[in-house]
C-alpha cells in the first residue's frame, strides 16, 4: 500500500515547502552576511536533514555543517520533558562560529531552548535557529525560533524528514497521518 493512502490530507506541498526554504535561505544571508565568524549549519538528527540538504544549497554565504543528536521523546509520539544529547557537538572553535541550529519541526520548545543554552555555554559566537514546520500552539516553555517555514496547527505530520517509526521521511510533502496510524 502507498504512504499516500496513510495520509489524512497533505498539509504542505513539495512546491511551498521549495518556497519557504528559499524565504529563510534568503532570510540566513541577510542576517550573516556581515558577520566575522563562520556559519555553521547544525543539524538536529534525524528529522532536520532532508531540511538542512535543501536550505544549504540554496544559502549564498559559505557554510560549514555538523551535527548533534537530541532526543526529548520516547518510543511513542509523547514528549518526555526531559532532553537527553546522543550525539554532541565537539569543536574547539565554537566561539569563532555563528551556529544556525536547522531543526525540522518545533512543538513543546523544551528541546529547541535547552539546545540553544548549552550552545551558548559551550561558547559558541552566536546562537539563532531555523525550524521547518513550527507548532505555537503546544509550546510550554517562553521560546521563539528566528526562522520559521511554516506554523501549523497541533496535528501528527510526517513527510519531507519527519517520521513516525522511522516511516515516511521521504515523502516529499508534509502530510498529516491518520489518527488509525499510529493510535494502533
């Protein structure tokens, strides 16, 4: 059976998903473009890759890019609360970079917050974030992203590097999955 047919409805297209990585791409060189340090693109696994491959080629200035693994869910579909690094960031240059932190969707804000403290203790130059898909409506800490694709109501996505069960990052749409899906 196609994923397709796993799909309540298809939220965000291929062609505005191309739109809003061209709007914050564009939005990155202008905010960098007279800055000293060099801008690294932080990639958040697994979710944010498909997002971070499209944004840094469509970023005019020079990138470098890396990667940490933070988790702050479970082996279902709630938050714990509680955020735990699997993969850090290890440089010894961190106050020479400015560190854009690429994340693919944003709801509780716990991890996205916690992430940019500790980046900005470990001594990195300067801290924004970028975030693909942004849920307001369950944020439960006070955290804003710098740049946002899409706001989008409280509903379980996946497409375009989201996943449930490592299923469906591929697609090349956001869609909102059947509740049937993953209630089973």
């Amino acid at each position: 059976m196609s994923q397709i047919n796993d799909m309540e409805r298809i939220l965000i297209s291929e062609e505005q998903i191309a739109e809003a990585v061209s709007r914050i791409a564009a939005e990155v060189d202008e905010y960098y473009k007279n800055s000293e340090r060099r801008l690294v693109l932080l990639g958040i696994l697994k979710g944010s890759v498909v997002f971070m491959g499209d944004l840094m080629k469509k970023i005019t200035l020079p990138v470098e890019i890396d990667f940490m693994k933070v988790s702050s869910y479970g082996s279902g579909t709630k938050t714990t609360g509680k955020v735990n690094i699997i993969l850090d960031l290890l440089r010894k240059d961190l106050e020479n970079c400015d560190i854009l932190v690429v994340e693919d969707i944003i709801d509780s804000g716990k991890t996205l917050s916690y992430l940019t403290e500790y980046l900005k203790l470990k001594g990195a130059g300067s801290v924004r974030t970028a975030t693909l898909l942004d849920k307001p409506d369950r944020r439960e800490v006070n955290f804003t992203p710098d740049h946002v694709g899409f706001s989008i109501p409280d509903a379980f996505v996946v497409g375009y590097g989201l996943d449930y069960a490592e299923a469906y990052r591929a697609l090349p749409y956001v869609g909102i999955l059947k509740p049937e899906i993953y209630s089973k």
